[in-house]
C-alpha cells in the first residue's frame, strides 16, 4: 500500500484540571504542543534511554524559538499561546496546572501510527476495556470492515 502524502495533522484537546496525558514518546513522530488558550499546562519532560527508561540527563527543550537545557523530570510550563516542539524519544507527559482553569492544546506534528508509534512509561491499553451492551452507532477508523 502507498505511503498516504500528507506528513503533518492538526489535533484540537480539551484538557480540563484532573485530566493529564501519560508518560509516554514517539520513535518518528515530532510535535508542536501550543497552549490555544484558558489556562497553563506542564509538560514533564525525560530522554529516553535506549532500553526505554528514563534518562537522567539533561533535556533540550524548544519552545517558541528558543532552545534551552532542562533537568530530566522537569515541568515546562506553558502559558496561553506558548508552545513547545517534542522530539522523537522524549519522554512527556501534561496536565493542566491546577487552579489555572481548562486548556484548548492544540497539536500540529507528523501523522501519528498510534498502533507502533507510541511508547508508554507504564503499559496502558489503547482504548479502555468495554462490554458492548448495544450496537456502535459511530464507528473508530480502525474498525471498518475492510473494502474487498
């Protein structure tokens, strides 16, 4: 099958106070992180080790043209309209920094493979386990039947 053209996407996130993102890095994807709007998010950043641990070095982070060094496991705080560009093998998480109010993240990067492109801290299931008690209405792109 032919490599679909378009490398980039766009994602709108509400993030209310209480929700967060875990742990977690892409091997191919790279992604701008921008604070639209409401309140501030923290973002913990981490290198990865080769095995998938946390490495206890460092982090360049990139934000809004500005390039500085960070201690592993620090929170870059993100103001509405600031952003931050996320690197393959760096590890992040976010939430919305309490008190602060809701967040609109948007997120333009790569397209993302979210069957072999995301590496969790903590192994997570994608989706949570459900029992179906009726017929879906809406179905998820991956649960098309296949075109013959």
């Amino acid at each position: 099958m032919d490599q679909y053209t378009k490398t980039y996407a766009e994602k709108l996130l509400l993030v209310k106070e209480g929700q967060m993102a875990p742990m977690h890095f892409h091997w191919n994807k790279m992604e701008d992180i921008i604070n639209r709007g409401g309140g501030n998010v923290l973002i913990t950043v981490y290198n990865s080790t080769e095995d998938g641990e946390f490495a206890n070095t460092d982090v360049t982070v990139n934000c809004d043209g500005r390039e500085f060094t960070v201690p592993a496991g620090t929170q870059v705080k993100l103001t509405p309209g600031e952003s931050i560009t996320i690197y393959p093998y760096m590890y992040h998480d976010f939430h919305v920094e309490e008190g602060s109010g809701d967040v609109l993240l948007g997120e333009v990067s790569m397209c993302n493979d979210d069957e072999h492109d995301n590496r969790f801290y903590e192994p997570i299931g994608r989706f949570p386990e459900i029992e179906e008690d009726e017929k879906p209405y809406r179905l998820l792109c991956n649960e098309y039947p296949k075109a013959e």
